[in-house]
C-alpha cells in the first residue's frame, strides 16, 4: 500500500509541474545556440532554430515557425489563395542571399488555415502547412513548444519576434534574420489603443507604448515567444497592426493558446508540444480603463463610388495640364522598392485596379506600396496615404490583361480618397463623350512631377470589336501613366471605362525611357484611333476577386465626396522595424 501510494505522489507531482502535453515535448522549445539576454539586430546563426521562411517563387513573403518534423504554423491572411503552386519552406535559413549551411528547404503538400478567419477583422489568423518531407532536427533545425490552454502572459512579460520582414514600413525586406524584444501589452491597453471590440481574446498584443520596436510587413506568420526557464514558448503569430513601431499601437498577433484543440485536429499523430506559460505577480492591465466618448447617434453614409468634391473637380474644359488636388481622387501611384512604376485606381473599399503589365509573373508584394491622395511625385503632400499591398491577382484573357492590389487597410475616405466606379457594361458612352486620362508621365509636371491629365473623345472603333474596345482620339502615354484610368462621366458620377495600357509591338523599347504610344488600331483610316481594352471585358474577373462593385450616388445625390471614416487602419504585418532601422504578396 505504501508502495502505491508512493507511485501515485510521484504521478500526482509529474502532472502538476509539467503542465504539458505528450508529444514533442522532448524536443521543443530547446535552442542551444540562443544565450540573448538583451536586445539585438542581426539574429545570431541558430538562435531561433523554428524559424521559417515561405517563400513563391524565390521571393520571401511570409514567416512561420517549425512546430514538430513536417508541419509549420503561419498566418491565415499569408494565404488569399491556398495554392501550393511554387511554395517552398526554408528552415535553418540565417540570410536570403548566398547559400546558408545549415538550411534545408521543403515544398507544401497542404495549407490548413482556419476556418472561421476573417480578412475584415484579423480574428483566427492562423494556418497549418504540411510539408512535403519531415525535416531532421540539428542545432539550427528545432520544433517551438506552443502555449496551452490556461498560459497567462501579463502585461510586460519580454517576448521576441523574429522574420526577414521589412525595416520600416513600406521598406525593403532585410536579408539577415532579425530579431527584437518586446513586452507583451494587455488586452485591455490594446482595445483602448485599437478601438473597442478591435482586440478579441484570439489576439495577443506586444510592443513598446513610445513606438521603436515593432514586427513589420515580410513578418506576418512568424513567431512571438517567450522563455520560461529552458524552454522556449510560442505565445502569437504576427498578424496585423497600424503602421509600423507607431506609439501606441503595438502589434498585434495571433493567440496560440487558444487553438490547441483546432491544431491538434489537424495533426493527429506526432503533435506539437504544448506547455502553460505562467506570468508571475499581478497583471497590471486588469486596472485598465478606457477614457470613452460618445458614439455617433447618426448612421454613416454608404460607400458610393464615382464622386468627387464639386469645388475640386468642375472639369468642362480640354487640352492638356497639370491637374490640382482633389481633382481625380481615385488615382492611385504604384510604387515598387519607393518609386513610382505605374497609375491605379480605388476601385474598393480595400483594392486597386492597374494593368497586368506593370508586375512580374509572381509578383513580391512586399516591394509594393500604394499611394492615395498624391497629386506631386516630389513635393508635399498633405492629404496622401501610404498603404501596403498583401496581394496582387491578374486576369488571364488573351490580349490585355488587368490587376488587382489587395490593400492591408482601408484608407479613410475624404475629399482627396474616393473610389471610381467601374463601367460594367450597363453604361454607355457615345460617340464625342469627353472622357480623360491621367497620370504621372516620365518627366512630365514639372520639377515636382505633378499628376498630368488630357482630355479627348470618344470616336467610332474601326477594324476592331466595339463590345470589347473603345475607342478614343490620339493620346499619347508616357511610362509611370500606365496602368491608370480613361475616365468618362454620366450623371454626377465617373467611370472608368479602359486601364491605359502600351501594346509592346508598338513600344520603342521594353527598357527604354523614352516615350511609348499605346495600342493603335493598324488600319491606315484609323490613324488617329486610340482603342483601349474596356473594363467590361473584366467583369467576371471583377466580380471575383472585389464582389459587388460600388454604386454610384443615387439620382439626385450630392456629387460630393462620401465621408466614410475607418478609427484605425489595419496592416497585416508580414518585419521587424526598430525606428532606428533594426530591421510584411
């Protein structure tokens, strides 16, 4: 009896100090190359052993982190399509250039993410990625224990985050993996930081209240963890967060505690290792109090598209010239790497509409930023918005072919942010309806390089189809116009109607600087026919990837700008960014 009872201490004892579940316990967690005590830059080779790199087509996107010999845990919102197609996994990778010794690489036979995530709000940002072969665990190759059910993490409990994301927001991506260290911030603290009802119990939020520190676009997926005696503990997944290293607005990640069950349902033998992470003391957010203010008793305007500030758009006039802000709200400068490639338009809430041409096959969204509001490329611009890109789709006809810019956030809408609405087909436009182009030509506007528009017209189309074309007086398109809007207006509202675009059999040259014409119809009695690709043709491409298209205001709306305010704008995070620099497709 004795005997037994000693056997049933010893029983008693082990499940009351491991807390843990039996699966990769013997492995997780254990980095024996990691000794960091302080803040740093460049991670040391080895230190965060789980890390991960996802990468399409050569192109790093998103962080993750190995959780046991062939299944790693990313982000949801990584994943707007859940092809496999290209994907590849770096583990025990230090840098993206040249070859790292100790890095092995895996395709993906599997993408799980989770199935009540939402785009809209970030909540259940989480994914599962099953790869092709288990992986051997060495020193730079090694599973992260996850936080169970149960783990509290108080606020300014030390966490660190680790990605190849970008060193500032909008920036390039690092080459060395970095890493930062970061207090985590209650969940109360960063409901009032975010709004109420922006943080759910999913989440879990870190970051320094003075801004500095933060994860950044090219992190989203990775890892946030803590140590708890030799053990190393993931508590989030870097999902979103406004800007980047802002004050007051830490970032934002995924709660892994709270998806136990949901992981262990997908990975039914060999589970990941679960351990309770326990904060010791007092949690300082439960004294948190929000100072509040009394919501608005009147329901916000709807969302229409084609409306611009009367006093700022009177256009009914010709000829070429530099446009003024707020004249053509829904303009849009695609930036790649910080400098302008190509014209857009806010097409959605969330999207914008350019030409194919101006992206690569595969495109690396974390190169690319979108601007709103901008009227000079050099020059002050006081009612511009700087966003994000997390996705870029092409349509795939035969001939010219659109794109699609998934923006990380809503930008607030005012007098100089407005969407178009987009010519369906239900719209037309007869012969001699003015319409206008607009655009940053190369060295066109001055030594600001202010936003150029032209007026011309519509004219009959010769030798080619007017139900897929339309056809226009001579226009004459310079690069950095590419990409942006033939614009015709009905009523109050306008329309897009074409994406300019260049046909490359009519370019000077595919690296020339010089001028470049767009399409021309090739019959000698068109000479000054213009035929652009009409949105309609699109429709189904459209209706894909934005859903319902924007209205125009109702008959006898005002033709003003519709006010829709958003309290906080939302940036999937995809790097690590201290404002000195430490260092999110």
């Amino acid at each position: 009896m004795e005997v037994y009872k000693a056997l049933c201490l010893v029983t008693l004892l082990v499940a009351l100090f491991s807390k843990v579940s039996h699966s990769q316990l013997d492995e997780c967690g254990i980095s024996p190359l990691n000794t960091r005590i302080v803040g740093g830059q460049d991670a040391p080779p080895g230190s965060w052993p789980w890390q991960a790199s996802l990468q399409r087509s050569g192109s790093h996107f998103c962080g993750g982190s190995l959780i046991n010999k062939e299944w790693v845990l990313t982000a949801a919102h990584c994943f707007t399509r859940t092809s496999i197609t290209n994907l590849v996994v770096y583990l025990g990778r230090q840098n993206q250039q040249g070859t790292s010794p100790n890095e092995v690489s895996r395709t993906v036979t599997q993408i799980i993410c989770h199935p009540n995530y939402s785009s809209s709000t970030s909540d259940n940002d989480m994914c599962l990625l099953k790869l092709s072969s288990s992986v051997t665990f060495t020193n730079y190759i090694r599973p992260v224990c996850l936080a169970a059910p149960g783990s509290s993490f108080y606020a300014g409990t030390t966490s660190w985050v680790t990605g190849w994301g970008t060193l500032s927001s909008g920036g390039s991506l690092s080459q060395v993996l970095q890493e930062v260290d970061l207090p985590v911030v209650g969940n109360r603290q960063c409901n009032c930081n975010y709004g109420a009802g922006s943080i759910t119990d999913n989440m879990i939020c870190a970051g320094l209240s003075a801004g500095g520190k933060d994860s950044c676009q090219g992190d989203s997926g990775g890892p946030l963890v803590s140590k708890q005696g030799t053990r190393w503990i993931q508590s989030g997944v870097v999902s979103f967060g406004n800007g980047c290293a802002l004050a007051n607005f830490p970032g934002v990640y995924a709660r892994v505690s709270q998806y136990q069950t949901w992981i262990n349902s997908q990975i039914t033998s060999d589970q990941p290792g679960f351990m309770t992470f326990s904060s010791s003391g007092t949690d300082s957010d439960l004294s948190v109090t929000c100072t509040t203010t009394t919501p608005p008793t009147t329901t916000p305007a709807p969302v229409v598209c084609g409306s611009a500030s009367a006093s700022l758009n009177s256009r009914i006039g010709g000829g070429s010239s530099l446009a003024t802000a707020g004249l053509w709200p829904w303009i849009a400068s695609l930036q790649k790497n910080g400098a302008h490639v190509c014209g857009g338009t806010l097409v959605a809430v969330d999207s914008v509409m350019s030409d194919a041409s101006c992206f690569s096959s595969q495109p690396n969204t974390a190169q690319w930023t979108v601007i709103l509001g901008r009227l000079k490329q050099n020059g002050s611009n006081p009612n511009e918005v700087i966003l994000n890109v997390i996705n870029i789709t092409m349509s795939n006809l035969t001939g010219n072919n659109v794109a699609i810019l998934r923006l990380a956030s809503q930008p607030k809408l005012s007098n100089y942010i407005q969407p178009i609405c987009v010519d369906q087909g239900s719209s037309t436009f007869s012969t001699g309806t003015k319409c206008w182009v607009a655009g940053w030509g190369t060295g066109q506007g001055g030594a600001e390089q202010v936003l150029q528009e032209f007026q011309t017209s519509v004219v009959e189309c010769v030798n080619v189809s007017s139900s897929d074309n339309i056809c226009t007086g001579p226009v004459t398109l310079l690069q950095g116009d590419v990409g942006g809007p033939l614009m015709c207006k009905q009523g109050n509202s306008w329309f897009q109607t074409a994406v300019l675009t260049v046909d490359s059999s009519n370019a000077t040259s595919s690296n020339s600087t010089s001028t470049s014409k767009s399409r021309w119809s090739q019959s000698p009695r068109a000479s000054t026919i213009q035929v652009f690709t009409k949105t309609s043709r699109f429709k189904n491409f459209l209706a894909t990837n934005l859903g319902t298209l924007l209205s125009p205001a109702s008959a006898g709306a005002s033709s003003g700008a519709s006010m829709a305010h958003c309290s906080f704008s939302l940036f999937p995070f995809f790097s690590l960014s201290f404002v000195l620099l430490l260092g999110w497709d």
